[in-house]
C-alpha cells in the first residue's frame, strides 16, 4: 500500500476519533454518547465498502493513537483490505450529486433524477449507480424528502479559548506594487470562537493554499494550537497536504455544509466589522505591507481591545482568562508545513521543482529522492536519500557551472546523518511568549 493511501486512511480514522480525544476521563455518559453518534452514523470509508463503524474498532482506533502519544502513524491500516474492491461511486461524483439534487428539488423521482444526472455527464456511464444507491446518498444527507418548516439552527460557543477556530476568505481592497500597477487583496482571517479573538489576519495576493498555511502557521505561533479548525468546502480548504499538516499537529478540520454558511457565522460577522469599521480607514491606495501594518494596528488598537456585545467582555481579555489550557505550538513548527515529493536526480545533478532547476550532490545522480519543499519560503528545499539529509539543494547556475571542476562522489559518503522526510512527530510544549 502507497504511503498517500496509508495517510488518507489515517486521516479518516483520526476524524472519526477526534470528538473522543482528551474527553475520555471527563465522564463514562458523555464518552459513551459521542461512540454511540458515531455508530450510528453512516460513513463512507476510503478503501473499504463498509457503511458503519463498530465500537471496538472505534476504541482500538483511539487506543493506539493515544498509546502512541498522538502520533499519526499509528493509525496507518496494519495491512491491505482494500485489494480488487471498487465503489459505485467516488467523492467527488458523490459531491456533484448531491449539488445537482439541491439544484433540482426535492419533488424530482429518482428515476428521472438518475436520468437527468446520466444525460448531464455528472454520473459517468461506467458507473453503476442505482435508484437505492441514490435513495441511501439522499437520506444519508437528509434530502430523500422534501423538507418540513424550518431549518434547526442553533446559536453555539466554544467552551474554552482554541477549541475552535473560524477561518475564511474576504475579498479586499486595490493595493499597489513597487511599479505602481494595482492588485486585487484577499484577506485571510482566523477567529477563536470563545473569544472573538482574531488570532492572525493578513492580507495577500491571491487564495491559494499556500497562503492560507502561512496565516495559519503565524496563528498557532503567536497564539497556540485549536483543537478544531472549521472551514468552508472551498478548493484550498480540502487539500490533502491541508489534512495532513493539521492531523499531524493533532488539529480536527471540520467543513461545513455546502451553501450553508450560517454554521460561520462569527467570522462572516467580524468581516462585516472589518468593512464598516478598517476599510473606510483607508484614505489611499496602500502597498500589501502597509495595508497588513494598517489591519494589525487597528486590530490592536480597536477591535481586540474593545467590549463585544455578545461576550461583554473584550476579545484579548475572555482569551487570556483560561490561558492556562491553551496548548503551545511545537517548537519545529515550520516542519509540519513542509511539502512532501519525490523526484529522480538527473544526469546533470538537477531536479525540477516548481518550472526551475535545482543542484543535488553529485552522488545523489541517477537516485530516485525525497523532497521537502517549504511553500513559505521559495526555493528553500531540503533533499532526503533512504531517509538521511543531503541538505538544501541548490539553484541552478550555468555559468557558474562552467567555472567549476567536476569530482566523483560516492553515495556512501556520509551526508547529514538527520531524521527523514516524514511530518515530525509533535515537541513537547515549550516555554514562551504567546502574546
């Protein structure tokens, strides 16, 4: 089995076991009621046609995971279950089938529905997806009828500071470069459900991922790690490399219901805010630096200081008040954001990373490598041989090249005997300022 298949199944267990984490001595009937929820639940599991889960299954999941001290491998799948099964139906057709039913209504048979869904190319003609196949999707998601009065939503609070964070994506005001040339801004911004804290807000260039890994990682250094991560199902948000990162940190990610956004309601609200209170600040066209030292001063001076009508009780002040269980970020934090691929080194001693040439050891030619790519930093990328680091690679320079003696290395030569390209397990908590 495939290490990406080992990791997207870890994944999924972690999921379902993560309501469970750390709640296990808080009492035997809360405990029970959450393995009971997840029982009965319906699942759809990668790599196996099963629909549910058992209790043992469940409790040997959250043993080895805690026996192991969180770490993630331990939920790695012992051995191969999954050979020569398939399913009807994948998560991404299973997606756009569930879209095209809220398109259509709930009135539409299933029978004409799975025609319309065939004939619009949604459900692919080599799948062979049935009318109780689409009937046990439905309920699953609770569309197998049409629905009755209103929708049950309910006002909601994390109990304590970084239980759970919001996070999303705001469109910005024009910004201006060095040549003068303007630029659309996207505000990534991140708040602590108990308090309303902002804990990172930051203005960039686009919606990427990447982006999106650097808000967050500033937020967890300044102000901890959550415990749950609440997003929306945009396509930066349902990365696998997003997944992992925050598996590994022992982070639960959480999306809400597609085209219900009421469920982040405190981030969509604190954007409100931002509009009618920081923007209109805003005299002139700022540079992306100036629009970010603009955001945190008024962050500072304005928001995070001042009495919310919901708390009565400023943001900074109702998150510092049980700052005692906040859990501190591992001290190689930049580890856990580091891209995972594998290249061949070529003839040359070169690899292709990201449309540009980069230099490995010379003894490294000809052997198929590991490289951790640090998405923040560009160009920083660290090569791994059979599990030692080689050390950073090197951008490719013809015309030094030209200048410089040819020697012949062997690959037993000792490189920098350090631990391989695996996502670190997490530090223990260190002393520091989070503030």
């Amino acid at each position: 089995m495939s290490t990406n298949k080992q990791e997207r199944i870890a994944l999924f267990r972690f999921g379902v076991i993560a309501p469970l984490i750390g709640v296990k001595k808080s009492g035997y009937g809360q405990t029970e009621g959450m393995i009971r929820q997840i029982t009965r639940q319906e699942w759809v599991m990668p790599g196996s046609e099963r629909s549910y889960i058992s209790r043992s299954v469940v409790m040997e999941w959250l043993k080895r995971y805690e026996d192991s001290d969180g770490d993630l491998k331990s939920l790695y799948p012992k051995e191969r279950i999954d050979k020569g099964r398939l399913r009807s139906m994948d998560q991404e057709t299973e997606q756009a089938v569930l879209v095209l039913k809220k398109e259509l209504g709930p009135n539409v048979t299933l029978p004409v529905f799975l025609k319309i869904a065939q004939d619009r190319k949604v459900i692919p003609p080599e799948f062979g997806v049935s009318v109780q196949t689409l009937y046990r999707l439905f309920k699953r998601h609770g569309l197998d009828e049409a629905e009755l009065g209103g929708v049950d939503r309910r006002k909601f609070e994390a109990e304590l500071p970084n239980d759970l964070w919001q996070a999303d994506i705001m469109h910005g005001p024009l910004i201006t470069d060095g040549k003068g040339n303007k630029h659309k801004a996207f505000l990534f911004a991140i708040i602590d459900d108990h308090s309303r804290l902002i804990v990172n807000a930051k203005f960039y260039l686009n919606e990427r991922l990447d982006n999106f890994l650097d808000c967050f990682k500033e937020a967890v250094a300044k102000r901890g790690l959550p415990r749950r991560l609440y997003l929306d199902n945009g396509p930066a948000f349902r990365s696998h490399q997003l997944r992992l990162c925050l598996a590994s940190l022992g982070v639960d990610l959480v999306h809400c219901k597609a085209y219900v956004p009421q469920g982040k309601g405190k981030i969509e609200r604190w954007f409100r805010t931002c509009r009618l209170r920081f923007l209109p600040l805003l005299r002139s066209s700022l540079s992306l630096d100036g629009i970010n030292k603009k955001l945190d001063e008024w962050l500072r001076s304005d928001y995070q200081s001042k009495v919310h009508d919901s708390t009565k009780q400023s943001p900074l002040e109702r998150f510092v008040k049980k700052i005692e269980l906040i859990r501190r970020a591992p001290g190689n934090l930049n580890d856990y954001f580091r891209t995972k691929i594998t290249r061949q080194v070529g003839n040359d001693r070169t690899v292709r990373v990201g449309g540009k040439f980069f230099e490995a050891p010379a003894l490294l030619i000809g052997k198929s490598v590991s490289l951790c790519v640090d998405v923040q930093k560009e160009g920083t990328i660290e090569v791994f041989y059979k599990g030692k680091s080689f050390g950073q690679l090197v951008p490719q320079d013809k015309h030094i090249n030209s200048k410089i003696r040819r020697d012949t290395y062997s690959v037993d030569e000792k490189p920098n005997d350090t631990k391989g390209p695996e996502l670190p397990d997490a530090e223990p908590p260190k002393s520091g300022q989070l503030f």
